[in-house]
C-alpha cells in the first residue's frame, strides 16, 4: 500500500473545473514533483492534500489514514511557501520552534530539536538572528527547519526556490534533496521549473489542465514522452512533418528522403505524423549509427559557453541541435550548407 494515496481527487471552483480525476500513489520515502506551467492545478492539488482546499470529490489517504476531511493541524503535513513567511518579530529559533511550542512540547525538547534543525540546515550558531539579518536563501533554510522541526509525515514544497537568484536556488535545491534522503521524509515539490523536477525528483508529474499527462522517473518524463504536451513542454524539442508511406511497416517520408523506423505507426486520416527529437541526438554531418541523413543550410548559431546551439532550415522545417564547444574548432558558419544525422530509434512519432 502507498504511504500518501491520492484517488479519484477533483475540485471546482463555480463552473471551473481546475483538477480533474487525479491520482496519484506515492511509497514512503519518495521525492514527487509536480511540473506543469501556471494554472494547469499543481498548487490546488498541493493544497487539498495539506488541507487548505476541501476537494470537489475524491480522496486522501496518509499512511492508510483517510485525511480528506480533517483540519491542516490534524494531518501532520509540513509545508514551505514560495513566500518564507517568517514571523518577522521572532528570532531564528523562535521561529523554528514555533509549532512545538504551540504545540505545548517542553522547553528543553524545543531547544534540542531547534538546534537539531539548525545543524541540519547548515545555520548553526545564528540561532538569535531575525528574519531580515538573513539571505534569502538563508530565510528559506529557516522556513524548511520550521516546516521539519514537528516531523511531519509529510512534507510539501509549494515553489520554494522561484524567489531567489540561479546559484542559489542550484545551491538549495541540491541541500533540500540531501535533507530529504537523510530524514527519508515523504515530499511532494512543486514547480514550473523542469531542470528542478528532473534533477530532484524520484517521479514527476507532468500536469496540464487540471490532469496528470504523464507520471514517470525524470528518465521516462525527458526520453519517452507519453504525449506531445509533455513531449513539448519537457526540455527543447523539434517537431518535423513527415508523410506517411507504409503505416505497418513503419515507412515514411521526410521531405524527398524515405526513412524507414522499424516500427509500425499510428493511422491517421491525414496521412500526416510529427517527428519529434531532442537537439542532443542530432548530429552535424553524417555518423555511424544515424542513419536518417538530411541537407539544409544554417540559419542560427547561439553560444551558450560549453555548448553551442546550431539552428538548421530543413526545407520548409528548422531543426536545433547542440554540439559542445571547441576552442579548437569555430563554431559554423551562418548560410552554410550541410548534413544532420539522426538514429531512427531517437525519433519519437507524434500524431500531426
């Protein structure tokens, strides 16, 4: 059985329907992201299971506990907010020792798990601190200690990083995720960031109007998107026409040039279906083991440092693709002519 066992969850808002027949098993343990862009319902989800929103139907069970009806404060759930929402009249330790205090836990308990949290969020000895005598990466440390210091069953992170700057929020989200594995804490992340979900995550999920499009390990989520939505949201992908020569035996064209797949397709009424590959698995020239060739001409080159982005017109159609940087060898020329390669296996069908 789950540790956190999300069924048949919906909710409503008047005649909008914002979360739609979701469900989701989640073990003991596990590190679960929520991905999608705003309004597609990872926040609504995150918020019925703390407590916050009474679902429309459906259930929510923690550790074999039907929880769907009860208070925030009976469920033991902790939760960190994109905001620190730190009481800014209290003291680092006051504020991590907050709900232990409300709570009515003794004094020298309260101490010791306070400096417990504050050595396990790197902190110690700013114990007498206020909120505005820290970074913010500093003050979201403080708000995870506050959300951990009760041992919650659960722990959910509603965009934690989004208000600070890159190297940190790099910094913090590598800290959350060893946090997480040494206290073996049930977590539930969401964002809208995708490099944040795949690099931390156990499982994603990919949401979109109020759905779970796709459940799977970041692997599955990058490589073998279930739909185009994840397929295009999910890292940068090209999308290429193709016509459909032999649907059974997996036959089409690209332009003038055939490629066979190996694999049968979808029948679609059209006679149409769209390539989909990742910019990695695209070569410049030709490569043995690519067996799809195709000619153009460089329309765009972006330097990205390590690697560079090159942007090839494929008749009617662009395909990027990255290759790494070479001190040693300039980057393309823009208007040039030249072949990409392809493995077939790397080209995911879509219906067009």
């Amino acid at each position: 059985m789950a540790f956190l066992d999300i069924n048949h969850l919906e909710k409503s808002f008047g005649a909008v329907h914002v979360v739609k027949d979701f469900n989701l098993a989640i073990d003991k343990g596990e590190f679960v992201s929520f991905l999608g862009p705003s309004g597609c319902g990872k926040t609504t989800v995150l918020r019925m299971v703390a407590g916050f929103e009474t679902p429309s139907s459906g259930s929510i069970r923690i550790n074999g506990q039907d929880v769907t009806n009860l208070r925030p404060n009976q469920r033991n759930i902790g939760m960190v907010f994109q905001a620190y929402a730190l009481f800014p009249n209290l003291t680092v330790a006051q504020n991590i020792g907050f709900g232990l205090r409300v709570a009515g836990k003794p004094r020298a308990e309260i101490d010791d798990r306070v400096a417990d949290m504050l050595k396990l969020i790197g902190l110690p000895g700013l114990d007498e601190r206020y909120p505005f005598q820290l970074s913010g990466g500093q003050q979201q440390r403080v708000a995870l200690a506050r959300a951990l210091a009760a041992k919650p069953r659960v722990l959910l992170l509603d965009e934690p990083l989004s208000a600070l700057d890159a190297k940190i929020r790099v910094n913090l989200r590598e800290e959350i995720r060893l946090i997480q594995r040494e206290l073996g804490i049930t977590t539930i992340f969401v964002t809208h960031d995708q490099e944040e979900a795949l690099s931390m995550s156990d499982r994603v999920v990919v949401m979109h109007q109020g759905i779970a499009d796709q459940v799977g390990t970041p692997f599955e989520i990058y490589n073998r998107p279930a739909t185009r939505f994840v397929a295009q949201f999910v890292g940068t992908l090209n999308l290429i026409g193709a016509s459909v020569i032999d649907a059974k035996a997996g036959k089409i064209k690209v332009g003038d040039v055939p490629v066979a797949l190996n694999r049968a397709l979808p029948i679609t009424a059209d006679g149409k279906v769209s390539l989909a590959l990742r910019p990695e698995t695209v070569s410049l020239g030709r490569h043995e083991g690519r067996n799809v060739v195709l000619s153009g001409r460089i329309a765009e080159v972006h330097f990205l440092g390590s690697v560079i982005r090159v942007r090839v017109q494929v008749g009617g159609e662009f395909v990027s693709l990255d290759t790494f940087n070479r001190p040693d060898a300039p980057p393309p020329e823009v208007g040039s002519t030249v072949q990409i390669s392809v493995s077939e296996r790397d080209l995911l069908t879509l219906a067009a």
